[in-house]
C-alpha cells in the first residue's frame, strides 16, 4: 500500500490501456481509442464502470467528420463539451492516444478534434495512501474562430446501482434556492427517481428501457454512485452564485436508461479564443459500503437514505 503503479495491460476488446493503482484501487485507462477511464474499483471488486463491449451504442456523425466517422460510447468516464449538439459533440475519439507519465501522475492527450479544433486531455492522480484520484479535464481552443462551452465530465456506470445527489438547502428567504432542468423524455412520476428532502436518487434498472434525465444547481459540489459494495463520490467546484452553466444553470446532470446510469458534473461557461482553455477538476473517491451492498432506496425513506449518506459519504 501507498506505492502507485502505472502499467500496461489488455482490456476486453480495448485494446491497450494504463492501470494505475495504489494498492487500494485500480484504474485501466484506454490508449487506442479514447481515452476512457474504463475500469475503476477497490482492489479485488467489480468494476464500477459501464463497458460497452458489443459497441452497441453509436453514432454515424459521418455528415460532419468524414465518411465512414462513427462515435462510439465504449463505456467508462470521458470529457466532452457541452451544451450538447448533434453531430459536433459526437466526435469520434477512435485513435490511439498520447500518454505521459509524471510521478505518481498520467497525462492522457488525444488528437486535436477536426472540425471542432478543440484539444481535450485528461490528467489523473492516483493518491499514495488512500482509495482516491484527481482527475483534471483540459479544453484548449486549437482553432481561429472563439468557442463558448462548458466542460462536460461524464461517468457512465454499471447497472443496477443507485445515483445520489444533493440538494441544495441554504436559506434564501423569499427567494427560491435551487433550479432543476428536466429533459422532454423525463417523467416526474418515474419509479426510478425519488426526491426527498435533502437528496435525490436514482436507480439504474436493466428492465426499463425509458430514458430519464435531470440537471440541479449542486451547490454542495458532490455527487455519488452505489454498486457492488462500493461508493465512487465525485468533488468538484460546487455552482458559483454568478456563475453562468449549460441547461439554464446546471452543474450536475443524472441520466439512466436500461443499460447504465450516468453521474455527470460541469464546469462554468466560457469563451475560449484561440490559444485559450478552460479546466474542470474532480476529486474521486472510492467508499467500501459492502456492509450495505444492494442499498434500494424507496419512496417515503427518508431516514434511510439520510443515515446512508451521513454514515458513508459525507
């Protein structure tokens, strides 16, 4: 324990990729297509990251990028730009990536994107002595013309776990304190969904095929998936109060169907001129909760899912 590892390995159908690891737990990192953080988990448990192993979810976004351009989900957690936009979004990262190594850090840079001239990289973390990374998002603007967007962090998980997300509770007197945005497929009557007071939450099931999607205002900056035993809790810069996000002022966005689940965090809006980039950090932490390793929440449950949350995230 406390010595971080960095390797090469072969994952699945992936290809090549890094595992860092500190003992405590591993990361594989894909470097011929991406990158994503395919694979993350306390040592010797399942893996918490969806894998898209068929290919069954792509995009042929041939119209912008070139015949024959396909965008592919793969699974696991990628950097994308939002507000989302169909092609321009889907760009189809299915070359082999850079990678530089820096002590116990790991720099994962793909091809400058065509079309969009945006240079993303990921750089990861792995903490000496504890289950935990940073991972820091990078967007450049590599092109002439400016570029508005947002940083867009999404962890596409395994099914059947739950989602937890905070509310914000500050007093603003008469005035309102927190904005949600729900997307034209979500239902409020979802059985997946619940909201309680200070949380919401939302379970991953394999055997409903609806998707369901929002986006709050997170003003705890934190958010969390539940599976297999474990806890992956993400920490970022919470909603700034004259920051300015995608979707009418989100900062985290939770979306399921029946194949995963996704915990999503994003940065403030800029504009990017040429040479300019923007940032978004995230603080990773992995929880053992094998104690409690199938937690369902129900409707009425507050108790339940306020000592969950006090005993093992916060």
């Amino acid at each position: 324990m406390g010595k971080v590892t960095i390797t090469d390995a072969e994952y699945k159908n992936y290809g090549k990729c890094k595992v860092i690891s500190n003992g405590l737990l591993e990361m594989y990192v894909t470097i011929d297509v991406g990158p994503r953080i395919i694979k993350v988990n306390l040592t010797g448990k399942e893996n918490l990251m969806f894998n898209d192993i068929d290919r069954n979810m792509c995009e042929d976004v041939s119209s912008v990028f070139g015949e024959g351009k396909k965008w592919y989900i793969y699974g696991g957690h990628r950097l994308w730009v939002s507000p989302e936009d169909m092609p321009r979004t889907y760009y189809p990262d299915n070359e082999p990536v850079d990678v530089r190594i820096y002590g116990n850090s790991v720099i994962f840079t793909p091809n400058p994107q065509k079309v969009n001239n945006l240079q993303h990289s990921i750089g990861i973390t792995v903490l000496e002595d504890e289950p935990g990374a940073v991972i820091a998002h990078k967007i450049e603007n590599v092109g002439e013309k400016d570029v508005t967007g947002s940083i867009w962090a999404l962890s596409v998980m395994a099914p059947g776990g739950t989602v937890i997300c905070p509310q914000p509770d500050e007093d603003t007197g008469l005035l309102g304190n927190r904005c949600m945005a729900l997307w034209a497929y979500t239902r409020l009557t979802d059985s997946r969904a619940n909201f309680f007071d200070r949380y919401i939450t939302v379970r991953q099931n394999k055997n409903i095929s609806e998707k369901f999607k929002f986006g709050i205002n997170n003003t705890k900056g934190w958010i969390a998936y539940q599976n297999f035993g474990q806890i992956l809790k993400k920490t970022y810069a919470p909603n700034h109060p004259d920051g300015i996000y995608p979707d009418w002022g989100m900062s985290t966005e939770v979306f399921t169907n029946n194949m995963f689940a996704e915990a999503e965090t994003l940065s403030e809006l800029k504009t990017l001129k040429k040479g300019e980039s923007i940032t978004h950090t995230e603080n990773w932490r992995l929880i053992d909760a094998s104690a409690e390793a199938d937690v369902d929440f129900k409707r009425g449950e507050q108790d339940k899912v306020e000592a969950y949350v006090k005993k093992y995230i916060i």
